[in-house]
C-alpha cells in the first residue's frame, strides 16, 4: 500500500490561515470517514488533533479543523501561531482493515 | 491519565529479531475494547504504522511488514508487544506504542509512548 499524498512543504506567516491535503483513493481516505491528523514536533510523541475526519479531540485548540471531499481530505489551521511550526501527517482507514499515513507535511511559520 | 512505555533493546544486529515490549500504567489493558498499536518513524522519513491488536488478541498488519511481524498481547503483564525478525538496517527508527482515542477503532492514536529509538548494526 502507498502513503497517502500530502504536500512536502507548507507555509504561512502568524495569524494566516494555512491548509493541507492529503490524498488517497477510494480503498481508504473516500471510502471511509476514518480520517486523522497528527501533529509532530522533533522529539516527541506525534499529538492528534483530528479524528473521524472533522472532530478535534478534547483540549485540541479550535483553530484546528478537518474536511474531506472524494479521495482527499485537508486540515485547515487557522490564525497560525509559531508553536504550529511542526510537521504534520494524515492517516487513514483502509478496505484491507489497516492504517496508511501520509509522508508527512513540514509547515513553516515565517 | 493511561500512559504507555517503551522497553527493548537500542541495538540489534541485523538479520537476527527485534522485540519490544509496550507497558500500559494507570489502566487495565483488558478492561476497555480498544486496540493497541505500534507505528515506527525511521530517521529522516515519515510515520509507518506496523500492527495493532485488539484487547481480545484480534490482529491487523501492515502489508509490509506481515510476513517478519508479530504483535501480541499479555493481560497478565498488562503489556503487548511486538517481534520484528530478520531486521536489516531498514528497520531503523524510532518506535512508538500508542492507543486510539476512540475505542473499537483503528486509527486516531491519542495516547503514545515516549518513543525508542532502535539501530540495526552489527
């Protein structure tokens, strides 16, 4: 199985809003809504911040938000702020009843 | 809070088998019907997950890694695990144990070990 497809590289400066897609097939980010977002500072532990596609766990800022359309599915960060900087991953459900990430997305805050 | 910790070897030479051990405080593995899982990050790339399993030992496996790959669970201990054989330098990263948010799913790891980081060198 592939990673799902998200952009190397993003980047905004403080108070933007910033997007990032993720894309996959049928067989997992549209068949099902069983879409995640990670966010990972070097040296920790990645941190959820999106679960089932649009819903944020408890204590996850609300600048934080999920959307899907088809095969692909974004997260949108609103009114960015420094601490954001971070690389950023998707995962999915699959039809084989497994889990894909995407190969991550480094966001810079300028 | 639950909390999960890493434990195993730094190094191991390859060709021979990685075992980790994910240890779960503050909670019963067994009391609630969640999976546990075990995603890798090798240096420099992105998230890999490995396997989950479920509390009652129901098993899912990365394509990948199914045929070198074993994970398991021990109630007893309140600990899972996980074997990785005939390693190869591939097979260096960084491992983490984590635990969905939600229970009966897959996918939305919340709670995660600190991470270890594993080498294959002989």
């Amino acid at each position: 199985q592939s990673a799902l497809t998200q952009p190397a590289s993003v980047s905004g400066s403080p108070g933007q809003s910033i997007t990032i897609s993720c894309t996959g097939t049928s067989s997992d980010v549209g068949g099902y809504n069983y879409v995640s977002w990670y966010q990972h500072h070097p040296g920790k532990a990645p941190k959820l911040i999106i679960y089932d596609v649009n819903n944020r766990p408890s204590g996850v800022s609300n600048r934080f938000s999920g959307s899907k359309s088809g095969n692909t599915a974004s997260l949108t960060i609103s009114g960015l702020q420094s601490e954001d900087e971070a690389d950023y991953y998707c995962s999915s459900y699959t039809r084989s009843s497994t889990l894909l990430f995407g190969g991550g997305t480094e966001l810079t805050v300028l | 809070q639950l909390q999960l910790q890493e434990s195993g070897p730094g190094l191991v030479k390859p060709s021979e088998t990685l075992s980790l051990t994910c240890t779960v405080s503050d909670g019963s593995i067994s009391s609630s019907t969640y999976y546990w899982g075990w995603i890798r990050q090798p240096p420099g790339k992105g998230l890999e997950w490995i396997a989950s399993i479920y509390f009652s030992g129901s098993t899912h496996y990365n394509p990948s890694l199914k045929s070198r790959a074993t994970i398991s669970i021990d109630t007893s201990k309140n600990q899972f695990s996980l074997n990785l054989t005939s390693v190869t330098a591939s097979d260096t990263a960084v491992y983490y144990c984590a635990r969905p948010y939600v229970s009966v799913q897959l996918d939305g790891f919340d709670i995660w070990g600190q991470g270890i980081r594993v080498t294959v060198s002989s």
